[in-house]
C-alpha cells in the first residue's frame, strides 16, 4: 500500500543532502508542497483513522497484519520519516541562504515550517537528528540524535526568533507572491499567526506533564500579543493543483485519477470506521453525509478495524469514504482543493483548550463553537447548520451540558480533524485519552497491552546507514516507550 511521493514541484531531487545553490523563491514553494504532501498522503498516516475508529478496511481485502495486530517493523510508514527531512533540508538551504534582510520574510518562513517539520517527527518518533540533521557539507553524514523534549523547547525559541523576524523586518524586505509562497501568497501577519499557533499547539502538547505549567504560560504571554489563526486564516498550500497526473490535491489523487475513475486498491479499499459512524448519528451530525456515504438512502454504517473478513458488515451495507463530484467539502475533496496544512478549525480548537485550561484568555465555550461551525464551513455546510447542532442538549456537543468540556472539546476535534490532520487525532488521544469509549483493533493476534502503539519505530533506512546513533537512543518499545508529554 506504499506510494511514491510526488515529483510536482519537487527540486535538488537528484541529491537532497547536496542542494545547488537556489533562489529561495524557487525552494519554498517546492518546500511547502512537499510538506502538504506528505501531511495529506493518507497512505503515510492510515494507521492513526484506522486505529482511532474514523476508517476500516474493506471485506473485499485481507486486514493488514502489521497495522491491525500492533506488530510494526522499521519499514511500517517510514516514508513520512525520510519526506519530512527531505522537505526539512530544503528548509534549511533557505534559512541558510537568507542572510541578507532582503531576505528575511523567506527566513523566517523557513524557521516556521521547519518547526512543523520538527513537531511532527518528534510526535511520531520521539527521539530524532535536530541540530545535526542539515550538516552534510561539513561532512556528518551520521546525526547524532536529539533528545526530544530539548527538540520541543528549540522549536518554540526558532519561532519566537521566526516572530521577531517578521516584526522587525525593514523595507528593504522582499515581498513573496502567490508563486513564491502558495500556503499564504506572502501575507507575513497570517505567517505570523500561523508561528504563533503552531507555538501554541507545541506549548499544549506538554499540558499535563508535571512542572510545566509555568513555562508553558510564561511561554505563551511573549507572543500573546499576537494573536492565533482565526476564522478564515487556515493555512492550506495550493500550488496550485491542476487536473494532471501527479499535480492535483494529493487526498484526492490517493482516491481519483486525473479522469475521474477510482484509483486502484483506494475507494474500495479504506470505508468507514463504526465509532465515527455511531457517534455522528448518535449527536444528529450532518457532517456525516460529507465524511462518509450512505450505502442506501440515508443508512451508513462501518466497522471495527482489524474485524476478521467473515466477520465483518458486508460491503454493500459500509459506508465508503465521502465523495461527490465537484463537491470540496467531501472529505476526498476535488483535484485542486487545497491541501490543508494547519486549519482554521484546529487552531480553534487548541485555542478553545488553552482557555479551558486557563492557559490563554478567551471564553472556551465560544472558541469550541467557533471551531465546530468552521468544520462545518470548511465541509460546504451553513453557519445555521452548525448553530443549529450546537442547539441541541446533547452532553456529546453542547458546552454548557458537556460534564467534562476537555473531553467534549477533543472529541469534536477527532470528528473535525478526520482526513484532515491525522498527526494531531493520534497525539490528542495519547495525551488526553480523548475520544473514551474508542474500540481498538479487534484482531485476535493482536500484540501489547490491547491499545495502539505510542510511537513508530525507527526506519529501516535510518538503521542501514546511522545505526550507531538509533542505538544510542537505547531500546525502543512502541507500546511503552512514550512521546514525552504523554503522561497517562
């Protein structure tokens, strides 16, 4: 089920490690789309809706062992591991490149992503090459390995610099253009605010670990001042995508050729996830015609992951996953949707958390509101619609009757954040335990202690040419070697 990564704007392709000196303008958007693609491969993170009740696989298939029995190996899913660098190097030629202040709107773009770059691989990796990671023309082709915690605090001091960057840059600053930058065709105060809530999203991670409070506020109130991605501010990458092989919106192009004809082992592999299908019709949520389709008239249903093939709900009573012709807010979209790289929707969010925790000012009840009824947007839905489902008395979706509010904030998020942002579903649940009530794999050969694994495992390709350094981390566990904020 592994894919190639697509080639759509990719440069320094031959040697990723050895880049040709490149005009930033011509590297960012390269390093942008690779980001975006790698985010919205579903083949690169199926694990996490697979393991989280949002997907299933078809009964037409054999479940995949390695997935639906927790026994990963060096190779599972380490594609993501090796695009993320790759996209990360050409990060760090920009941000090495821009030392000149005509320059620094590219710098500070480049710090950003590479914190995206970076959170991401510490939250599925733990442990990985940070400050060595880029310093092949010094001749260390063998990176040492960062401690992650070390690698969380760094991130938020290259924002707070990417921040400072961008608010005092002069003049004499070269403006990006919707072809240089195609995540926000250069507005520096939506890059402002996207470093700010990726910061804020960093900070919240580390929520319930012991002794973090205060650094987490004193952190926040620096750049409090700023603000957070609001409604309308998500940052999506477009490039943009057209109707062509290889260059339209990466979700649907796992799914749809460029003719319109389903892609091979695709649409009739991945159907609906029976906890999601329950929940959105036990909350009267008409998400659920967008995330899924109905098998007839308005019936849906789906299955438990890892269910053995005879016992699971035949094909022509599952749901599939959600598309309609020329219909964006479907979640396979079209071929050139935008390919969502920090939405609207998760920054509210995380907002809506840090309120409730008390970490940032802000009524969480509104922000919570203000996220579900920008999911409902961003799925083609009406304002109305969404006030109309917050209306309802349910413990599930109305704040005020919600017992516990983190519990309902991060369970709306798992619906919102379905092929969407898959990273986040799988930390949210590892730290909080949010969504409860989650049926895990139901395979009989399962290994651990009966949930998913907290971590991947190394790659294949790190232990072939590093080995030293993945075993100067020590052992590694997927089930019990945890990401450092998880304390549950």
């Amino acid at each position: 089920m592994s894919s190639c990564s697509k080639d759509f704007l990719n440069v320094n392709e031959k040697n990723p490690n050895s880049p040709s000196v490149v005009d930033p303008k011509l590297v960012l958007p390269a390093a942008e789309n690779a980001i975006a693609t790698t985010m919205n491969n579903p083949r690169r993170f199926e694990f996490v809706y697979l393991w989280h009740g949002l997907w299933s696989i078809s009964g037409s298939y054999s479940q995949p062992q390695i997935t639906a029995q927790y026994k990963l190996t060096n190779t599972a899913y380490q594609n993501a591991f090796i695009e993320l660098y790759r996209a990360g190097n050409n990060l760090d030629v920009i941000e090495q490149q821009s030392g000149d202040a005509s320059k620094v709107y590219y710098k500070a773009i480049a710090k950003i992503l590479k914190a995206y770059v970076f959170q991401n691989l510490v939250d599925c990796w733990g442990d990985v090459p940070y400050t060595e990671a880029f310093k092949t023309a010094d001749g260390n082709l063998k990176p040492k390995y960062d401690k992650q915690q070390a690698i969380y605090e760094d991130l938020v001091v290259q924002l707070d610099d990417a921040m400072n960057l961008i608010q005092t840059a002069t003049s004499t600053a070269e403006k990006l253009s919707n072809i240089s930058d195609i995540i926000y065709q250069g507005d520096m105060g939506l890059w402002l605010k996207f470093a700010n809530t990726l910061k804020l999203r960093i900070l919240i991670h580390q929520a319930d670990m012991d002794g973090r409070s205060a650094y987490i506020t004193g952190k926040i109130a620096t750049t409090a001042a700023i603000g957070y991605i609001g409604a309308g501010e998500g940052a999506l990458n477009n490039p943009p995508y057209v109707v062509s092989s290889g260059k339209m919106n990466p979700f649907y192009e796992t799914f749809y050729n460029n003719a319109g004809t389903p892609q091979s082992d695709a649409v009739s592999y991945y159907f609906a996830g029976k906890d999601a299908i329950t929940f959105l019709q036990a909350t009267n949520d008409p998400r659920i015609a967008k995330l899924y389709l109905p098998y007839s008239g308005n019936l849906y249903d789906g299955n438990i992951f890892g269910t053995p093939s005879e016992l699971l709900t035949i094909n022509s009573k599952t749901s599939k996953l959600g598309f309609a012709v020329g219909d964006p807010g479907t979640m396979i979209g079209t071929p050139t949707k935008s390919a969502p790289v920090l939405t609207d929707v998760e920054s509210l969010f995380i907002q809506a958390e840090a309120a409730q925790r008390g970490l940032i000012s802000g009524d969480a009840q509104a922000l919570y509101e203000s996220a579900v009824t920008r999911s409902f947007v961003y799925m083609g839905l009406s304002p109305a619609a969404a006030g109309n489902f917050l209306g309802q008395t349910s413990s599930k979706v109305n704040y005020t009757s919600a017992l516990d509010k983190r519990e309902l904030i991060i369970s709306q998020k798992w619906i919102a954040l379905n092929g969407v942002a898959p990273v986040e579903i799988w930390t949210d649940y590892r730290r909080t335990g949010f969504p409860s009530g989650l049926h895990f794999s139901t395979d009989p050969a399962k290994a651990g202690p009966g949930t998913p694994p907290v971590r991947l495992l190394y790659p294949q390709d790190e232990l072939n040419v590093n080995s030293d350094n993945v075993l100067a981390v020590g052992t590694i566990d997927q089930f019990t070697s945890k990401i450092f904020w998880q304390k549950r």
